[in-house]
C-alpha cells in the first residue's frame, strides 16, 4: 500500500480555529486565526474555506466559538439560547448552495434547544463540533474505498474544482477516490481542470495531487471535450453541495458539462459525497438555490489585480450547475454506491418513507 499526507484545511484550538488561507494556494501556505464566530463567516464568505463538507466543519466550530463569546453576556440560559439562534442565523447566510452548512447547523442547534445550562452546552457544542469534524474524515475514507472499487487497475480520471482533503475535514469525497486507489496501487492518472473562474482545480487540486505524488496533467476548462473525444479520459469524478431527492446534483459551474461529454462519449460520471449533502427536503435540483458569486472574479486574475476585461463589461457569476441525475453514472457515499440514480433508489438507499 502506498503512504499518502495527512492534509488538514483547518485546526481547533479550544478558544479559536486556525483556518489554512485556500486563496494563498499554491503560492503560500498561510493559516488564519478566527477567535469569533463573525471572523469565521467572514472566512466562509472571502473563500478562506471552500468545499461543502469543510464549510459545514467550520460553521460547527463558529457556533462553538459563538456561544462561548454569548455566555460572558447572557443573563440566563434563556437569553443565551435566543442570542446563540442569531449565530446561527449569521452562518447560514455566508453560503446559500452548499448544504453541508445547514446540516451541520442544525445538528449544533439541537444541541443548544436541548440544554439545561449554559455550561453544559458549550461543552456539549464543542464535544459536536469535534465529532462532525471526525465523522467527515472517516466518511470520506469509507467514499474512497467504495469509490476505489469501481475503478479498474489503470485509469485515467478527469475532476473538476477541488474536492480533496482541502474541501473536507480531510482526505476528501471525488479526490478521495482517487487518493483510495493510488494507495490501492492502481495505475492512476489524474486530468485536473484549472476551474476558472477562481482555478480551484489549478490552484488547489493540484497543489494537493503534487504533495501525494499522484501523477495529473493540469488542463483548462475548454479542453476537457478534447480529451474525452480522443479516449484519453475513462472516467470523470466530481463532488457535490447538494443533491435533491431524484440524484439531480449541485457542483462547481461547469460539472453539467462534463456530464454532457460524459454521456455523449459513454465513460462514467461519477458524483462523490457524504449522505449530509443529499437535500431530502427538494425533488429535483430545479429547486436548489445557485449562489452568485462577485463579479471581480470574473474580471480580473486570481491571485493578481490584473483586469482581463474592458472597463464597461457586465459579468454573471453563477457558482453552481445542476447536473440532472440522467446523466450520472453513480453516486458514491460513505454507505455505498447509487447507480444510475433516480427518487425511487434514492428512498430505497436511505430507507426512507414515501411521504419524503
């Protein structure tokens, strides 16, 4: 078995979480020290964290630094729990798609409605938080290996964005696939899409795939159609914010197209993701909120305040496609696999009552 690095995007300190600044990458590895709950959401907002599973960690550790900030001011428990739901409020405003956070909200706030006493709850929120954290790495694995399984001894795998230990608690959900079948000892070769228009593919899955060893190709966007047309690529894996009821599925802006490639040349389209990014409270991804991101990253260089438009053009940014769930191979969680997804295999894979 090859040995693969322990990455981790963030690091609780007990009064204050260390977040690794994913916008500096690949340039610097710089951490930043968020000691409230408005520097975290502030982090969340400015792409400090990125990637659905690591911002649901993260707003778990902001409602933990919340409440501690809150109880140095409450009266009573009362007052605490009316001042720790306008935390709550404030955290899930910073990402509208990535369902992940809301998740990982509500688990924290049933930690809050079901306390007797201030202290107990901030214990009770911190001992939450942790375990959310833990979860996802284990979750993760158990996606790699299921993942890992699907593919033969030698591939050749095009992802798209970052969805790597960066995007996590750690080790990841499509790159982690990926990370499971180069420790497998499968011939494993990655083409990474640079992502535009914040090159999370270039700047971030690359810069992990370099620190493991895995052998890639960094490509642009627009080649991608190429590659797949020349049967360079036998599969495509990617992440996900959210999946509706029927496996339609929110990802990073360009995953419907590589769905469409994918379909049309007959390789696999595979989305990787934890049960908590599946959204049982919508039926199709017509219902998924798509979050629109600032113009400026549009009209200038990452990482550089170099304008690569005229001074006058207008720009839509949405951050998010829907990839409708006829165009997905399968769909890898950390309790198995859902082939060729629809609302009836998702309610069967999750046992859940019609009335869903």
């Amino acid at each position: 078995m090859r040995k693969i690095k322990d990455i981790r995007p963030l690091k609780w300190e007990g009064d204050a979480l260390l977040l690794l600044d994913q916008r500096k990458l690949p340039h610097k590895e710089e951490w930043i020290t968020c000691k409230t709950y408005e520097d975290v959401a502030k982090a969340i907002e400015d792409m400090v964290v990125r990637g659905a599973p690591a911002i649901g960690v993260t707003a778990a550790y902001a409602v933990t630094l919340g409440a501690k900030e809150l109880s140095q001011k409450a009266k009573d428990v009362n007052e605490f729990k009316m001042l720790a739901e306008l935390v709550i409020n404030r955290l899930a405003t910073t990402r509208p798609t990535a369902v992940n956070l809301f998740w990982a909200l509500k688990r924290m706030k049933s930690i809050i409605d079901a306390g007797q006493n201030i202290n107990d709850i901030l214990l009770a929120l911190e001992t939450e938080a942790k375990n959310i954290e833990t979860q996802d790495i284990d979750r993760n694995r158990k996606i790699g290996m299921y993942g890992a399984e699907l593919l033969g001894n030698k591939e050749t795998i095009l992802t798209h964005c970052n969805t790597g230990a960066l995007a996590t608690a750690g080790y990841g959900t499509a790159l982690g696939v990926i990370r499971a079948a180069y420790e497998m000892e499968k011939d494993i070769l990655v083409y990474v899409d640079e992502t535009r228009p914040y090159l999370q593919g270039a700047r971030l899955t690359a810069w992990e795939l370099q620190k493991e060893g895995i052998p890639y190709y960094l490509i642009t966007d627009n080649m991608a159609g190429w590659f797949i047309a020349n049967d360079e690529i036998t599969c495509i894996i990617v992440g996900a914010d959210r999946i509706a009821l029927n496996g339609d599925t929110a990802n990073k802006i360009g995953t419907y197209t590589l769905s469409v490639l994918a379909k049309e040349h007959g390789i696999p389209f595979y989305i990787a993701a934890p049960s908590s990014t599946f959204d049982f409270s919508i039926k199709t991804g017509s219902e998924i909120p798509i979050e629109d991101r600032p113009p400026e990253e549009v009209l200038y260089c990452h990482c550089s305040d170099c304008r690569i438009a005229p001074e006058h053009a207008r720009v839509k940014n949405p951050a998010f496609d829907v990839t409708p769930h006829e165009n997905i191979t399968g769909i890898i969680t950390e309790r198995g696999v859902i082939l060729s997804p629809n609302e009836t295999k998702v309610k069967k894979f999750f046992n859940l009552d019609e009335e869903c």
